[in-house]
C-alpha cells in the first residue's frame, strides 16, 4: 500500500516538474494524448485478441495469444491511460520492448517431436489385497 502512496507522490512532483518546464498548457495537452493513445492501443488490440481466440476455437487450435507480446502491449496500454509521466514512460519502454522482442512461436500440433512421450500410466492400490485360506496354504507348499 505505500507503493501505491509514494508512486503518487513521484508522479505529482514529475507533472510539476514537467509543467515548469514546458508550461501547463503543453503538460495537460500531452497527458490528455497519451491517455488517447492508451485507449487506442488498448481497443485495437483487445478486439484483435479477441479475433485470434475466436478463430483458433473454431478451428480446435490451441490459442498461443499469451506466449506472444499480448501482455506488453496489453500493459503499456493500460500503463498509458494512466495519467502521469511515469506511467507513460514504463507505458512506452512496454511497447517498444514489444516490437522489438523475439516472437515466440511453439508448433504444438506437430507430431514427429522428439520431446512427446507417449506412456501410459495406473494406480497402485492403497492396500493390498488379503489371501484366502486356499491361496495362503499353496503359498506354503
């Protein structure tokens, strides 16, 4: 809880700070458009998501959106709704860290792989089963 505290201290002093340095007018003008660029970062992408999982459903896919960059751009987005400019600069280091990070891609329909192996497996009774008088005295002979 003092996090939440002490990130609100820090974005009140940089929104002071920034509106000394460029004037008040341009600093609410520039949170204003961050704040609309979130939104549409966060509407195109949700609706493309959304898109993805339909799509691999109806086909029996297994959907890969979470192994890709869907939660970077999903958290730059919502970081730049957020107003101040600390949000939106870990806003903007999110986004760039998801154009330029290596796609993840996994073939899991593939069915030559030499990591699947195929075994099977059962379960052990917890006791064992007791022997007749029968059983007890062939065991004995």
């Amino acid at each position: 809880m003092p996090f939440v505290f002490v990130w609100i201290l820090l974005e009140i002093i940089v929104f002071i700070l920034v509106g000394k340095w460029i004037g008040v007018l341009w600093t609410i003008l520039l949170i204003v458009l961050t704040t609309m660029i979130g939104l549409a970062i966060l509407r195109t992408h949700t609706l493309s998501v959304m898109q993805k999982l339909q799509t691999a459903m109806k086909d029996g896919k297994p959907h890969q959106v979470m192994l890709s960059d869907t939660p970077l751009i999903m958290l730059g987005g919502i970081l730049l709704v957020i107003p101040g400019f600390i949000s939106d600069f870990l806003g903007l280091i999110c986004l760039f860290f998801s154009l330029f990070m290596p796609k993840l891609k996994l073939n899991v329909n593939k069915k030559d792989d030499a990591n699947v192996i195929d075994a099977e497996f059962w379960e052990e009774p917890k006791e064992k089963p007791q022997l007749d008088d029968k059983a007890k005295k062939n065991k004995e002979h």
